[in-house]
C-alpha cells in the first residue's frame, strides 16, 4: 500500500508526456530574481580600514605616554669582558666548555640589560641595582687578574662562574620588580579609569 510519491510522479510524467515550454526556465529565474534580488554585500572596507587606522592612533598614543626620558647608563658588561687589554687568559680561554658557560651568561646578561624598562618612578631603583652589577663587574675583574697571577684552579673558576651567575640573577630580580611595579600602575590606572 505504501507507495513512493516520486515513483509515482515519474510514472505519471512519463505517461502524459509533459514537457516545458522553450525558455520557460529563463523567465522563471528572470521573475525570481526580480520578486527576490539578491543583495550583494558590499565587504566593509571602509570599516576594515577605520578599523587599521584606529589601532595605529592607539598603539601610537600608548608608545608616546609610555616613552621615558631617563638618562641612566647601562655600562655594566663589556663588550668583551673576558679578554683583557693586557696579555692573560681568561675563563674563555681554559677550555670550550667554559667559554660556552661564559658565553651564554654575558649573552643572558646583555639581553637583560637591554630589555629593562627603566621610568622616571624607577630611576633609582635600577640605579642602585646597576651600582651593584658594577661591584661584581669589578670583582668579576679582579677575579679574573688572580686567575692571571696565581693560575687556574677550581676556587677561582667557579668563583667566576658564581660571578656571571649572579649578575645574571640580580638582573632577572630587577626586571621582576620592575614588571610588578607596571602591574601595579596598570591596576591603579585601571581602578581610576573606572
């Protein structure tokens, strides 16, 4: 009893013989589309555009209010700490392990020189930290002339090593306070803005 009405259409097509008239599609979809237009959307270029313009406006206000006009010199690692002016060796020259140890820490070192983001605020704070690299940049100094003077031995290697740890450390503590200070700013500007 249950027949498919597809089944059923189709017999019946077949029968009758039904068949359309030439262009009577065309007509068909030219009447559709003028009872149902499509409207084509326009991309938001503009808007993209405003968009762009806005972020650079903003990200260019935010540079400007964040710039520093701070004077603080950050000469705390030479460019070559290790190699004196004068004739001797340093912790370099021992062997290509410790020039590596050597290297990778005054490459740490140097990088975190040049990421601080020194204020007006935090002017003397870094100034006494920088003041504290500069002792253990001369004891680092001294360290390396007994090396020098009385030859390597493992006191004075590690205590080199111990050296470069240390800058290495009071510079990340640096960079840790200074980043709670700017949370600290971003907060309190964020609890007046509201």
């Amino acid at each position: 009893m249950a027949q498919d009405l597809r089944d059923l259409f189709r017999k019946e097509q077949c029968e009758e013989g039904f068949a359309m008239i030439e262009g009577h599609e065309k007509r068909f979809k030219r009447l559709l589309e003028k009872e149902l237009p499509q409207k084509r959307k326009r991309p938001f270029f503009f808007v993209k555009i405003a968009a762009a313009i806005l972020v650079l406006i903003s990200s260019g206000v935010f540079f400007y209010m964040n710039r520093d006009n701070t004077d603080i010199t950050t000469t705390i690692v030479d460019k070559n700490p290790t190699k004196d002016t004068k004739t001797g060796i340093s912790l370099g020259d021992l062997s290509p392990d410790l020039k590596k140890v050597e290297n990778y820490y005054v490459a740490n070192i140097n990088l975190e020189l040049s990421k601080l983001n020194v204020s007006g605020d935090t002017k003397d704070m870094v100034e006494s930290y920088m003041e504290r690299l500069s002792e253990l940049n001369a004891e680092y100094k001294n360290l390396n002339s007994e090396l020098n003077q009385i030859g390597p031995n493992d006191q004075t290697i590690s205590a080199l090593i111990k050296n470069l740890q240390l800058r290495l450390q009071l510079l990340q503590q640096l960079k840790s306070k200074l980043n709670e200070i700017q949370s600290s700013k971003n907060e309190q500007y964020e609890t007046n803005a509201i």
